[in-house]
C-alpha cells in the first residue's frame, strides 16, 4: 500500500540566540540593531539539532502515536509536517489534504465570531461552501458551542477554543489529521469524546491521525503504532504496546536501597523492585505484576520475627501493608534469606509510588529494621484497562471484581 506520509532524512537546525526568519515585526528590528551594538553581541550563537535524519512512513488510516521526553523533537516535527516550519534537510511527501490542531487557536482569526472561523477553516482546508454548510450542524454540536456561535472567538475561554478547533478539524473530514497534546486543554469528558472521534475518522472513515501526547496509556489504546523519539532522533517505531514499553524503560531506573549491618542481628541487606524474571527496574506497566525482592541478613537466629510492608501513595498515604513471619524462610545454615513480594499484575492504579518495609518481633515489641520511602517506582497506563482509558481518578487499587446476581 502506498504511503500516505513519507519523511526521509528529515533534519531541522535552530540557532539559539539569532533571528529564526519569517516576517519580522517592527520590535524584532529594533531589538536586533541594539544587540548589534550592545553587550549581547559579543555573545555566540549556538546551533541544535531539534531534529536529526528521521525517516518512516504512514499509510492510508493508521493512527499513528509520537512519544519521547519534553525537547525529543516531537512538536517540531508535527509543525514540519503541518507546514508551518521548514526542514534545513531531508523531504516530506503528504498524498492527502491536512488538518492541523497544534495549539490552541490555530487557525482562528480572534476578531471573528465562532461561525465565520468553521467557514474559515474550512476554506484554509480547500473545502468549498456547500461542504462546509453540510457539515456545519454537526460542527458546533461537536463543539458544544451554540450559545456563542456569534460571539468573537477572542472572548473564548481555552477550553471552547479548543473543542471548536477540534470538530472543525475533525467533521472537515481531511485525509490527514494531525494533533499535538492540545486536548489536554480540554476537559476530561470532552477528551475522551474527541478520541472516539479520532477512533472513527481513522477505523470508519479510513481517515489517518498523527498525535502527540504524554498520556501514554492512551497512545497504546489509540495507536496501533507508535514512533519514540529521543534527542531529535526515531529511537523506536513499531506497535505501540512494545514503543511504550521500551520508552518506559529508558526512565525507569534501578532504585536499590542497600542496608547496614553494623551491630545487627537481622537487617535488610539489599532491597529492590523487579519483574517476574528478576530484572531490577522502577518502571512497571499496569498490566505486569510488581516484585519487591529483599535480601535479608541474619547473623543470630530469632525464632519469631516478621516482615511489614506497605505501599505508600506519592502523598505518603499507606495504600495497603502485609506482614510474613521470617521465620517461615529461615536459611537452613545459611546467613541470608532472599524473598519477593509480589503485588499481582493489573492491581495498582498508575501513578508513583514507594515502599516502607520493617522488621519487627512477632509482637512488635522490638524493630530490627524500619525503612520508608525507599524504592520508588511508577506504574503506568498501558491501556490495558478501559477504566484507566476514561481518565478518572479511581483510587489507587483496581479490584478483580465479582457481580452475583440475586435476583432478575
């Protein structure tokens, strides 16, 4: 199948510090003859690389995710792609018209009432009258915008510009759509209501969609591919369960706590969060189990003892605890004892959090070992739950729940 998107070799250069070109307004040439003459022109301009050879393609009703850290190079791209910034090299070839939603109000004129802009916009599309007049209903009831249809755009607040821009974007049905992490903008209910949207368009209307966004979870439900893009270059492109996950990698670090033993019968010697193969990470998807693993020294044995631990919530809430008695592990001869916990896959609702483990006396009479905060991880949205996809706060464990019907 042909492409309907192709970047080669795609590279863009800015200088930090000059003149980016364009048109250049009268306090733009003021402020450059006075760095002309002033301290600021000793200083040296810098160049960087927002962009450095990226290459793929997108085909006829992809919906295609971009990811990376802030500065990745990811706006820069979509501007490229939309037509706004030129690349300094490589090529771009786009085989359908485009509609762009980058930031809000793009393409609005602000002096012009919410009606003339969808006839606005739909001119900048290409698109004649008679198919905008055809669409026109279904536009602002998208938008949810009716009692200020006639009201200059520049009284907006964010969020109406942003639910306007979108169904304009969206009903003008262009062969390209292209959003960034504007529908952050918007609220909760009307983002999901724009992703069912972005779903059709590609899924009913064979339309293609290009978009941003750091709800990753999100990306993975929505996108059937994804592109990582790291330093201005692609370090990842392929079904977007495998990008993510890769891209969660790269951040999520190794967070040991190491013990001291000095003076003690039973410590922790080393602790840290793992998956089921034993790899240390602090990065988990919602959908994996979750394994704390201690290695606990003993250098007299104490017949009864136990294991505490909780999960605690980035806000130092205690999500839950446990206790084991140690005993039950005791080395036969040994000097040490290495057990996981294990927090069961698809329990723990996304977000950051950290651990407190102790080690106390059956009664709790004595603490050998008490340590809190350590190993903090983050467990994110794969998209595995459509609870998640909704975008609520839900708490921060997900039952495996039971329905028994009583009666019908």
């Amino acid at each position: 199948m042909k492409a309907i998107i192709r970047v080669e070799n795609l590279s863009k250069e800015y200088s930090i510090g000059s003149f980016q070109g364009g048109y250049r307004t009268l306090r733009d040439s003021v402020g450059q003859v006075v760095r002309r003459f002033g301290r600021s022109a000793r200083l040296r301009t810098e160049k960087i690389w927002a962009l450095r050879d990226v290459s793929f393609e997108v085909h006829p009703g992809e919906v295609v995710g971009v990811i990376g850290r802030n500065g990745a190079g990811k706006s820069t791209l979509l501007k490229i792609l939309s037509r706004i910034t030129e690349p300094t090299s490589g090529a771009v070839d786009l085989f359908g018209r485009v509609a762009s939603l980058l930031e809000v109000g793009t393409g609005f004129h602000p002096e012009l009432t919410g009606r003339e802009n969808i006839f606005l916009n739909g001119a900048m599309l290409g698109m004649r009258k008679s198919e905008i007049v055809r669409k026109f209903d279904e536009i602002v009831a998208f938008a949810e915008i009716e009692r200020f249809l006639d009201t200059p755009v520049k009284h907006y607040s964010s969020g109406m510009y942003v639910r306007l821009a979108f169904a304009v974007a969206a009903h003008l049905e262009p062969e390209i759509l292209i959003v960034d992490e504007v529908l952050a903008v918007g609220d909760a209910e009307f983002q999901k209501k724009c992703l069912g949207k972005m779903r059709e368009v590609s899924e009913r209307k064979g339309r293609t969609v290009l978009f941003v966004s750091h709800n990753l979870g999100t990306i993975a439900q929505l996108c059937g591919k994804c592109i990582l893009l790291r330093d201005g270059t692609v370090a990842a492109s392929g079904p977007s369960a495998d990008v993510v996950a890769r891209y969660y990698d790269t951040i999520g670090g190794d967070s040991r706590h190491r013990g001291d033993s000095s003076g003690k019968d039973i410590f922790f010697r080393e602790v840290f969060t793992c998956r089921s193969d034993g790899i240390p990470t602090s990065s988990f998807a919602h959908s994996e189990e979750i394994s704390l693993r201690m290695r606990i020294g003993i250098t007299r044995y104490e017949p009864i003892q136990n294991i505490g631990i909780a999960l605690l919530s980035r806000h130092n809430t205690k999500v839950f605890t446990v206790n084991r008695l140690v005993n039950t592990f005791h080395p036969s001869g040994g000097s040490e004892i290495i057990v996981d916990f294990v927090i069961e896959a698809a329990l723990i609702a996304p977000g950051e959090y950290s651990f407190l483990v102790a080690l106390n006396s059956n009664r709790g009479l004595v603490t050998y070992e008490y340590l809190e905060g350590i190993c903090p991880i983050k467990v994110y949205d794969d998209g595995t739950d459509f609870a998640l996809f909704e975008g609520g706060h839900y708490g921060y464990v997900i039952l495996k729940d039971k329905w028994r019907v009583i009666s019908n």
